[in-house]
C-alpha cells in the first residue's frame, strides 16, 4: 500500500508494562510480528517446490514498499530489527506520487525514519497516467513495477509489502462485488511469485488493530493520509461504512472472514492445477494448438477453464466468462473446416479441422474487384465476404431499371469513402458511420462496399446511397442487405 496524501504524524510511546495482562499482550504482540518475518526470511530459502535454494540459511535482501504509513512502518521497523539476522541488505522504497501538497514532507519523514533504522532509502517520484484502468489501478501498477525495478538494482531476493488481514477481506469484498471467479476471490496470496520477482506478504494474519497496538508498544512514527477517508474510491468506502457495520452484526468476523479467503485460495489453486493437467493432456506443440476431441471431451465445467488458461499462454487479453461459453459453443457446432471463432489485437483464435490454433490476424490482400449484373435474383453469393447480398422489393429503395442498367462492382473499404444515407442529413465518411452503426473497426474490412460505376450506392452495416434512389423510371424498387452467413458474432 502506499500513502497519497497527509502531513500529520503520529508517534506512540510503550504503555506501562507493570500490569502482568499488559506484560503479556506485549510479549505476545512482538513475538508474533517477529515470528511473521522471521518465517518469511526462511520461506524465501525455498524454491517454488519447497526445496532449499542453498546449503544452510542465508541473511535475505529485501526491497519494502515503504509509503511512511502505520502499516509500513510496522513492517519495516520489524524487519530492521532481524538486520543482519535473518535479513541483510534492506532497501525501503518510497514511491512520490505528487498528488498531495504533503507528498515532500512525507518523502522527508520516510527518508528520516529508514536512516533511524539502518537501512537503505530510494526516493522514486512517478506520474500517475489518467485514464485507462482507472487511477486506483493505474497508481497500483506503476507502484509495483517501480519496486521490481528497484529490486532488480539492489539484486534482492524478494519485495516486502505491508498488506494486513483488513485489507485482504477488502479485497476480497471489492473482487466479489465485481463478480470475480475464484482466483480473484482468493485476494492476495502471502507469496506470489510471477516473472522472476517474488512479492511477499508478512503480515497478511494481523488485524489493523494489531499493528496499531505493536505501534504503540515499540513507540513507532508513521504519517496519516488523509486520502484514506475520501469514500469515492471504492476501498475506502468498503473500510469506513461496510466493515464497521458487519463488526457491529457480527463482532470478529475478520478471523472467520479470512479463513472463508484461505479456503478459497485453496479451491482456487487446486482449479488451477486441475487446469494444468486438463490442458497439458489437450495440448500440443508446445501449448500452441488444443485438440479439439480432446478438449469436448473435458466435463463442461472444466473446459473454460482450460480455453481461459490458453489464452493466456498465447496472449489474448482476459475474457467474459459469456465470451468464452459462446467460443465453446461454437467449437461444438460448427461444421466448417477453417473458421475464425474470435479476432483481437492483431491475433485470431481459429478452428482448423480437428485444433484449435491462435495465428496473426492478416488484413485481406487487395483482390480484383467483383463484378455482377443482377438480372432480378433474390440474393447473390459473395463467398469471400462470407455472406450474401439480398435484393427485397421495398416502398424505398432501387429501381429495378436502374440496378439492371449496368454491371455492379463489389469492392471492400481502401478509406475515404463517403455515402448519404439519411435524406436530410450531409454525406458521411464510413468510418463516422461504421463508428455511429457500432461496428467494430476489426469488422469494416470484411464488409462489401456495392458500386455502380463511380458511384458508391450500398455499403454493408451502414446503408444505401439516398441520392440514387430520387429518379423514379416507374419499374418496381428494392433495397439491397447484405447478410452475413451465420457464425460467432451473427
């Protein structure tokens, strides 16, 4: 977690320690905080199976995310005090968003208090972008690869953050109000390793109450921000009007609360192994295509999950739980040999006879125009559009004289073309009306544009050409749809 905005802070001196129940709080407390990081440093001598990395324990060096905070300033005085124990090199990193007229004071105040405690200081001042992800997220993200960056410099073996229990079931709380699955249920686990960096969690178990109590004892500063009691963002909403009122219904409900998240982390992680193994045995050439027999042959309730991990293996962004279900679906019914099931960000999932297979989406070749004269036919097949262009007799539309007159040209989009569809409106370019007729820009190029001559009379998702059908011969008219043959998004 990191501080966005505060001046004040907060100092604690021990409390008397002459009551034996004090006594015992007190050694309890920092018994169970140094046990915490303690257990930590001997984790992080383990590789991802469990086996030690090296003969004998070793001092571990550790960047902590230090945002001057209660929470940081636990973890961080803690573990300065297993320096040259159980840690060696400790690296506080402190990240300067800019966003609060206090952020200098408290880059001041973090930077005084990692000298106290003997241990490295990085001031690291970022931007956080606007847009996108949205600015919780966005600060979160640059927050994090600023301490990868940093661990990598100092060769550290692992980040400490400061989460505690309290901000695990508000994340759990946040995930399932967003309708995630069990891996977003499971909130933050205490150890994630991803893309060579290992983040660690040491005081996931403590309750904020906790470590207020530990603050007081070892009488450590920290700053408040005063950020974290704007309620327009969601977390501080859920902390200051949801937890307190299921504290008032159910008193303790956090430590029951956080086993329902292990128990999920649990299931979570067992889907996924589950996943693994389904995928491994549907897989081939080296993750690159899944069989599709073997995949249909997968229980239903295990199949998106394993068409979910794949998409990950080969890059696709995340999709709805809808989407896949639909891809499923179509895996399942179509009969075509070769078939585009889903295109995006330059890459195509496509069934090809018995595999599936992700290939780099190719932008059609310009081809030779076609060229037909319609002697009255209901529908023409235009195959390389995938569809067929309809020709109903309507009130509006062509006369039949005129689209007889001469050959038609069916040509697909090469930019700049402009058509008036409404009567009262200005001719347009296609891409405001394909924008206006919501179709996707990854769509546009495959649909036929209908010319007679040098005129543009038809494009397909938009419209016909109004100014064409003013001159009434007295034959009969009709309106020209082109209909795309039926597939994942008809």
């Amino acid at each position: 977690k990191n501080a966005t905005s505060s001046s004040s802070t907060t100092e604690n001196m021990p409390k008397s320690k002459n009551n034996p129940s004090e006594k015992k709080t007190v050694r309890g407390i920092t018994t169970r905080v140094r046990t915490a990081l303690e257990n930590t440093a001997r984790q992080l001598q383990l590789s991802a199976d469990g086996l030690p990395i090296a003969s004998g324990e070793k001092p571990i060096n550790v960047v902590v995310a230090f945002s001057g905070g209660l929470d940081s300033s636990v973890l961080l005085y803690a573990a300065s005090q297993l320096k040259g124990k159980a840690y060696g090199e400790i690296t506080a990193v402190h990240v300067h968003h800019g966003l609060s007229k206090h952020a200098n004071e408290w880059a001041e105040f973090c930077e005084e208090r990692a000298k106290k405690y003997g241990v490295r200081f990085v001031l690291r001042k970022v931007t956080v972008p606007s847009g996108g992800a949205g600015f919780e997220a966005e600060a979160r993200q640059l927050r994090y690869s600023v301490l990868e960056e940093e661990a990598k410099k100092a060769e550290a073996d692992a980040i400490l953050t400061a989460h505690h229990l309290d901000d695990q079931l508000e994340t759990f709380l946040i995930q399932w109000m967003r309708g995630a699955g069990p891996a977003g249920l499971a909130a933050m686990p205490p150890l994630l390793r991803k893309d060579g960096c290992t983040i660690m969690r040491p005081l996931l178990g403590f309750q904020r109450t906790e470590l207020e109590r530990f603050a007081e004892i070892r009488g450590i500063k920290w700053i408040e921000d005063e950020s974290n009691e704007d309620t327009k963002y969601l977390r501080n909403a859920i902390r200051h009007n949801i937890i307190p009122e299921l504290e008032k219904i159910r008193p303790g409900f956090k430590t029951a609360a956080a086993r329902s998240v292990e128990l999920i982390a649990e299931a979570a992680e067992t889907l996924r192994d589950v996943a693994e193994e389904d995928f491994n045995q549907a897989s081939e050439n080296d993750g690159k295509y899944l069989r599709i027999d073997d995949f249909l042959a997968l229980p239903a309730g295990r199949r998106a999950r394993v068409l979910r991990l794949w998409l990950d293996r080969v890059g696709f962004k995340p999709l709805p739980r809808t989407r896949l279900l639909e891809i499923i679906r179509q895996i399942k019914e179509t009969t075509k040999q070769s078939v585009c099931l889903l295109f995006s960000d330059g890459l195509e999932i496509r069934k090809y006879g018995s595999r599936l297979m992700v290939t780099e989406h190719e932008k059609p070749e310009s081809e030779a125009e076609i060229v037909i004269e319609w002697h009255g036919e209901p529908e023409i097949d235009l195959p390389q559009y995938n569809g067929r262009l309809v020709f109903t007799p309507a009130e509006e539309g062509f006369n039949e004289g005129y689209l007889k007159a001469q050959p038609l040209s069916i040509r697909r989009r090469s930019g700049g073309e402009k058509i008036k569809i409404h009567k009262f409106r200005p001719r347009k370019a296609l891409k405001m009306l394909f924008q206006e007729a919501g179709i996707p820009e990854f769509e546009r190029k495959n649909l036929p544009l209908v010319w007679r001559g040098k005129t543009l009379i038809y494009v397909a998702g938009v419209g016909s050409e109004v100014r064409e059908q003013v001159d009434d011969d007295g034959t009969p008219r009709y309106r020209i749809e082109f209909i795309k043959n039926p597939g994942l998004f008809s």
